[in-house]
C-alpha cells in the first residue's frame, strides 16, 4: 500500500510546512504517498492578515529621489515602515493554516529578490509578496511575466529608468543571469536587446502601478540568442523559456530547497527539467515530481538541509507551542540570524545551507532554543504546554530529522527531554 510511516509523514510536513506540526504529521501518516502529496499541494484558501500603514509610492518615491536631506527622511520612514512589513509575515507564518503556502511565498521572494534597502517602498514590497503568493503554485511562465511588471522589480533592478534613449540593462542582465538560463548561455549583445526590448516598462508616477510608455519603446529590430524580430519583453520572455536550462536552473532551486544542499545529480536534473517543461511550467507539477521522487525520500538526504532562521524561529514554535518572543523581538532574530525578510543582502538572495550558520549566529540560535525551552523543568505545576508524544523515542522520532548528537538526559521528563532535543545539534537540520 505503500503507506506513510510516522517518520515519513514527519519528513513530507518538515520540509513543505514550517515545523513538524504533530497534528498534522499524525493526519497524514498511514496516507499512501500519493495521497499525501495531494493533500500537501491542494492546501484551502488561506486567510491574509491585514497589513500594517504603510505609505504609498506617490509619498515616499519624490522624497526618495530628492536631496540628501530629504533622502535620509524617506530612508528612515522606509526603515520603520519595513519593520512593521517584516512582522506582518512573521505573525502570518506564525498564525496561517496553510504553511505551504507561506514556504513557497518564501521560496519565490528568496528566487525574485527586491529590498527594502534599495526600493525604500514597503507598500511596493508588500504588493510583490501578494503577487508572489498568488503564483506560488501556479505557473512559472505567468509568474515571471508578473515579475517583470512588478512595481518593486521595477524599482529595486532600474527597469523604470530603462528608456529608449538610454537603455538600462540591470532587469536585462539579471533576467538571464539569475531568473533564467544563467552564466554562459548568453552574450553581453544578448543582455544590451533584451535591455532594448523591457524599454519603457515602468511605474506610473502617481499611483506606483506598472504602466508601458509606448513612446519609450524601442520598436526597432533586434537579435536575441540568435533570433531575430521586433521583440518586447514577453518575447524575450518566451525565447528564454524555450531555452533548456531555464527549467534546469528552477529545478536546481527546487531540488536544493526540498532535498539536499548537495549538489544534484545532472541526470536527475535533466529528467526532472523536461517533466516541468513538457508540463508547461506547471509548479504544481514540478513539485509533484520532486515530493514523489526516491531522492526526496531517501535516507540519504534525511538531515541534509540546514534549518533557516524562519524554519528555525518560526517552525519551532508551530511545532512545540512555548511561550513565544514579540513580533518585534522575532523580527530583530530574524536580523540577527541573517534573514531580515524583505531584505535579502544581494539579488542572488540568501546564500542558505551552511551559510545560515556562522559563529554568530549558532549563538543567537542556541541561545533562542535554550530560552524558549527551558522554562523550570523541576516544576510540577501545569504550564499548560501538551507534549504529545507517548514516550522518549517518539518524542526523538518527532523532533530529530536524524538521530541525536548528544546523550539524552538520564532524568526521565518530556519538557526536560525536548529542551534536551532542542539544544542538540540535530535540531538544526531537516
């Protein structure tokens, strides 16, 4: 029957949620595979939270583009503003029933990255995580085409400055460098007519929407990877989707978010790459492919992906409902830890896998563990905090992806052995 074993159903929870929840960790475990996959990538609708004020495009954007002064005003009202935007998605994560659907929001911000740091629009910003959450399981052709209309892209890549008479090539160059076929697939020639085509896409100076300046388009004849025509940008669009290695390089994305930070096999690559192409991009596909496939089950890449801080942070507590931090105190962990959301250091995004850990930060996290979980252990009054797991192994088995470093306490407890199993290192990883 191929039924899914408490183990198993741990695994598929840990790395499509946030946290190995146990209620939902128990509702799919005895579920075939196939069915459980399902039900992961069939979430309900989820319910958003309103968001924080945040001050509009038309605002911020004069302040943003006058003297230093004035800059400097803008900067620091962007800042707290982006703040406020961080902890909106943490108390999102932390609150949504549909956890899948934050991971991939995640996933798609940490792929398409903008900041906080050079749009200072956090309204921007937030309408490009809702962009990114509606798409999240839908289309990867449609999802980049909305990217490359997106106000804050616009901003944080200079496509608005990017007009006929001057073309800007930052969009272009990241575009084929980052978004799609990657290094070596390309000519500068390639970056300077796709930089012709995006020509006079930009955001209306008003309202901060995307809008097309007809009369700022380049409508002249250009050759791009070797083809030629009066393109635009969902041309250029086109033609890179055509191009093998765009599959290949979010099927590399995929396998190094859901499998392991190893490197991926080039054959299993490739036959993951033509299953998402024939599919037409489908994501949903895609991902169908990868959470059925050996390798996402496989032993050998249990305890492989390193935990990031919002896995860390935000997973643990999902997990185990101790006391929490504020929503303030959360965001500044999340800083302190390396990923301060809506900010990722560079438009390659957060490095991940053993770059999330450092000197530093296997500090801050030890340190967050220890504090949420220790509590007084010797206390026989009731916390109200419900460890269901029956025994010490079902509690190593629902918390560990992998067996522990450490000895387990010799003092029988369930809060002693979790705040033992918390602080150990196999915590870190998933």
């Amino acid at each position: 029957m191929n039924e899914l074993t408490f183990s198993e159903a741990r695994h598929l929870i840990a790395r499509t949620g946030l946290g190995a929840e146990w209620g939902s960790v128990r509702k799919l475990e005895g579920m075939s595979k196939a069915k459980a996959i399902n039900y992961i990538l069939h979430p309900p609708p989820s319910h958003l939270r309103p968001a924080p004020y945040l001050s509009p495009w038309n605002k911020l954007e004069p302040m943003r583009v006058e003297g230093s002064q004035t800059r400097k005003n803008a900067w620091v009202m962007a800042q707290q503003e982006g703040q406020l935007l961080q902890g909106w998605w943490i108390d999102q994560m932390l609150r949504t029933r549909t956890p899948f659907v934050e991971r991939m929001t995640l996933f798609w911000h940490n792929f398409f990255t903008s900041s906080l740091r050079k749009t200072l629009q956090p309204s921007l910003l937030h309408k490009q995580n809702i962009m990114l959450r509606q798409n999240a399981l839908g289309n990867f052709r449609q999802l980049l085409r909305s990217v490359a209309r997106d106000p804050a892209m616009l901003v944080y890549l200079d496509g608005y400055k990017n007009l006929k008479e001057e073309p800007n090539e930052n969009f272009a160059r990241e575009l084929l460098e980052i978004f799609t076929v990657g290094h070596g697939q390309y000519t500068q020639k390639d970056v300077q007519e796709a930089a012709r085509a995006f020509t006079g896409w930009g955001v209306h100076p008003e309202n901060g929407t995307f809008q097309v300046r007809a009369d700022q388009h380049d409508r002249g004849h250009k050759i791009f990877l070797r083809r030629a025509g009066k393109f635009n940008g969902d041309h250029i669009i086109d033609i890179l989707l055509q191009h093998p290695r765009t599959a290949e390089r979010v099927v590399e994305k995929f396998w190094r978010a859901f499998v392991s930070d190893a490197n991926p096999p080039r054959k299993i690559i490739q036959i993951w790459a033509k299953q998402f192409y024939q599919a037409d991009y489908d994501i949903k596909a895609l991902l169908r492919v990868v959470l059925s496939s050996n390798e996402f089950w496989s032993a050998r890449y249990r305890g492989t992906l390193v935990k990031s801080p919002v896995d860390l942070l935000i997973g643990t507590i999902r997990t185990i409902p101790y006391p929490r931090e504020t929503i303030p105190e959360m965001v500044n962990l999340c800083r302190l830890l390396g990923q301060k959301l809506f900010d990722p250091p560079s438009v390659k995004g957060w490095d991940g896998g053993e770059h999330w850990i450092s000197t530093q930060t296997l500090l801050v996290r030890a340190s967050y563990l220890a504090k949420i979980s220790r509590g007084n252990l010797n206390s026989k009054v009731n916390t109200g905090l419900r460890l269901p797991a029956k025994d010490g192994q079902e509690m190593v088995d629902w918390l560990l992806a992998v067996k522990p470093v450490n000895s387990l306490p010799e003092i029988p407890g369930k809060r002693r052995l979790a705040h033992a199993l918390l602080r150990d290192p196999a915590f870190q990883v998933t």
